[in-house]
C-alpha cells in the first residue's frame, strides 16, 4: 500500500488528492492479490465496520492520510438447514429436489430419532 502511495505521489498527484490514493492502492492490491478490492482514504483517522473476503485488508497511516483496502467480499454458498428426523427419514426428500443445480451445504440440527 505504502509502495502504491509513494508511486502515485511520483507520477504527480497531489497528496492532498486522497480519492486519487485510493484508488492508486485499490489498483495496486487488486494487481498483486488477483481479486477486487474496495479503498477508504481521509485526512484524518476513522473506524470502519467491515464485511471482507478472507484476511485481506489493510489500513495504513502515510503522510497524515489514511488509507483502508479490503477485498470485496464474496458470495456466500447457498445453506440448507433441515431437521435431523425428516433428512433421515427420507420426508425431507421433496424439499431438496432440485436445489440450485450444485452439490448443497446441509446443516442438519436436533435429536436423531
């Protein structure tokens, strides 16, 4: 991120210019980690809530500014949750037909009977 700040300086943006940063760092990590990245930069220090992908994301402080990247979180797999009678007994059979065409997740909950 650091490197990204400091080329982006090089090539003439202003260090004032924080969206300018941004995105110099959001190219740059999605470059080097091959998957989208969002940026937050500010003049001053802030606090994000964030839903991310994997451990990638970073926050920096350079030259006064503050620069956030995270990757872009990713779509979660579809869940299926079914009670533990019905999916052994074979009565929950019809309400699993079809499910979107792919090898479904089952969390299957309560006493086996």
């Amino acid at each position: 991120m650091e490197e990204a700040y400091i080329a982006a300086k090089a090539e003439g943006a202003s260090a004032c210019n924080v969206q300018k940063m941004a995105t110099a760092v959001q190219a740059q990590a999605e470059k080097k980690f091959g998957t989208t990245f969002e940026s937050v930069a500010a003049h001053g220090d802030f606090v994000a809530k964030i839903n991310f992908a994997g451990d990638l994301n970073c926050k920096i402080e350079i030259d006064g500014k503050f620069i956030m990247a995270y990757a872009t979180p990713l779509d979660e797999q579809e869940v299926n949750i079914v009670d533990a009678s019905s999916f052994f007994s074979g009565s929950a059979d019809q309400d699993l037909e079809g499910v979107n065409g792919t090898k479904p997740t089952y969390i299957v909950y309560g006493p086996i009977k």
